[in-house]
C-alpha cells in the first residue's frame, strides 16, 4: 500500500511587494505629473512670450510698450547692479527689495501681535464682540491708503507711516480668521477643559489656540499678501527706498522695460511670501 504523496506547502507571498508596487507606481505617476505640469508651463511662457513680441512689435523706437527683447536687457543690466549703493539716493534694486520687505514683515508682524489675541478674546466673550463689532466693521472695508494722509499727520515720519499703512491692511484678515476660528471649535473641547478645572491659560494654550491655528494661518496667508499688495502703492506716495517708489521713478523717466521686470520682481516675491505661509499650514494639521 503506498502512502499518499503530501504536497509541498505554498510559501507565502511576500507581504512587502503589493505596497513597494503601490509606492512605484505612485512615484511614477507624481514624474508624470511633474513632466505635464513643466510642458504645460512652458507652453504658455512660451504663447505669452509669443503674444507679446507681436503686440509690440515695431514699438520699441520710442513707444512706451516695452518689448520682450528690451526688457530682457533691462534685466540683465539690473540684476549686475543690484547690489549697486552709490549714495542714498542710487542704489540697485537689492536695496528697494529689502527696504520694501522690511517695511511689509514689521507691519505685518505687528499686526498678527495684536489681531491674534484681540481675535480670542472676541471669539470667546459674546459681549466684547457685540460691543467693539459695529468699530470692525465700520474700519474693514476702508482702504489701507486712506490711511496713509492720516499717519503722514500724526506720525510725521515717512516710513513710520508705512508700516502703519501695512498694519491696518494686515490686521482685519487676521482678525476676522482668528473670530471664525474661535467658534468653530468644539464646543466639547472647552467643556471638558471645564470640567477638569483647567485655567484660563490652559484652555487658551493647550486647548483653543490649537485648534484655532488653522484658521489663523490662514488669516495669516491673506493678510501678508494683501500687505505686499499694499506696500508698492504706499511707496509710490511716501518716497524712500521700496519698490513702489522705484516702480514710480521709472515710470517718470519713462523707463516702462524697468517697470515690467520690477513687476516681475515683486510677483515673484509675493509668491515666496504666499509659499512660505502655504508651508506652514501644511504643518498645523500635524502639530
């Protein structure tokens, strides 16, 4: 009598391939996505490129139209004398950047010290809200450039005006994001803070300004693009080093090559701006 023949036993399937063959295949679909999204950028560079060349063309002998081709030497002669400084009053376009930034980061600093708690303390009592809300939304809709006369009266100083200017455009985003924020959160969240008989500087530390922070970031992402916006029209009026005032003496000398690559300029470092703050709300959600 022969004994049954025993089959071999099935190794297991190796656990790790169905994820490493999901992990490839993801990777090959984001280089994919990074090859389309190049060639669509560079397709309309290219159309843009394009367009402008033909409705400029025949302009540059003394027509205020710039053409790509003048334009591009204008760049290039600014970007070799950026860090040009021969007096005050001439220097390169490093040097009214930087003025202009600083000018945009202290006022916006400012404004997200004093939106941020104002915020909390509005979104938390009902009746500090009802009383100072008529003032908010009287202040809101007016233009940050009316205040510009009013600060070059009571504060007798160019450039504090500025960044006076770049405060009361900045403050209201801020302030508006960190109310709704507020209540939004969950209403649970503070009842058991109560109920554990947390302090108020608990609650506000551990359990409201967290789950708030997203909703300030992106007060904070409003109002530092709204604040760049403002500078350049602010500097065109008070003068001084600052993008505006370049943009402004450009265009009196009737330079307009000049202007297009300081807007170009100033798109560019709005997008810096706008990224670094997209980078940071990215990381509230895992904080």
């Amino acid at each position: 009598m022969s004994l049954p023949t025993s089959t071999a036993p099935t190794p297991p399937k190796d656990s790790t391939t169905a994820p490493e063959a999901l992990r490839h295949r993801s990777r090959l679909q984001r280089s994919r996505n990074r090859v389309r999204t190049t060639a669509l950028f560079l397709l309309f560079f290219i159309g843009f490129v394009s367009v402008w060349h033909i409705t400029t063309a025949g302009l540059d002998d003394g027509g205020l139209a710039p053409t790509p081709a003048a334009t591009w030497d204008r760049l290039t002669e600014m970007l070799t004398d950026a860090f040009m400084l021969d007096g005050p009053n001439n220097v390169g376009i490093f040097y009214h950047l930087v003025a202009s930034l600083q000018r945009v980061l202290l006022g916006f600093g400012l404004a997200a010290l004093v939106a941020v708690p104002l915020g909390l303390l509005l979104g938390t009592s009902r009746v500090i809200n009802d009383g100072l809300d008529p003032f908010i939304q009287v202040l809101r809709p007016v233009s940050p450039l009316a205040w510009l006369p009013l600060g070059l009266a009571l504060l007798r100083d160019s450039q504090m005006t500025a960044i006076f200017v770049i405060f009361m455009a900045a403050i209201w985003p801020i302030l508006i994001s960190t109310i709704d924020g507020v209540r939004r959160v969950n209403p649970l969240f503070l009842d058991l803070a109560k109920s554990l008989e947390t302090d108020t500087k608990t609650r506000i530390f551990k359990v409201l300004l967290p789950a708030t922070l997203p909703a300030i970031v992106i007060g904070l992402r409003t109002a530092l693009s709204t604040a760049w916006l403002v500078i350049v029209a602010a500097e065109m009026i008070v003068g001084g080093r600052g993008m505006g005032h370049f943009v402004w003496n450009e265009w009196n000398a009737l330079n307009t090559p000049s202007i297009v690559v300081a807007i170009v300029i100033i798109g560019g470092v709005g997008f810096v701006l706008d990224r670094s703050i997209a980078q940071l709300q990215r990381l509230v959600p895992k904080a």
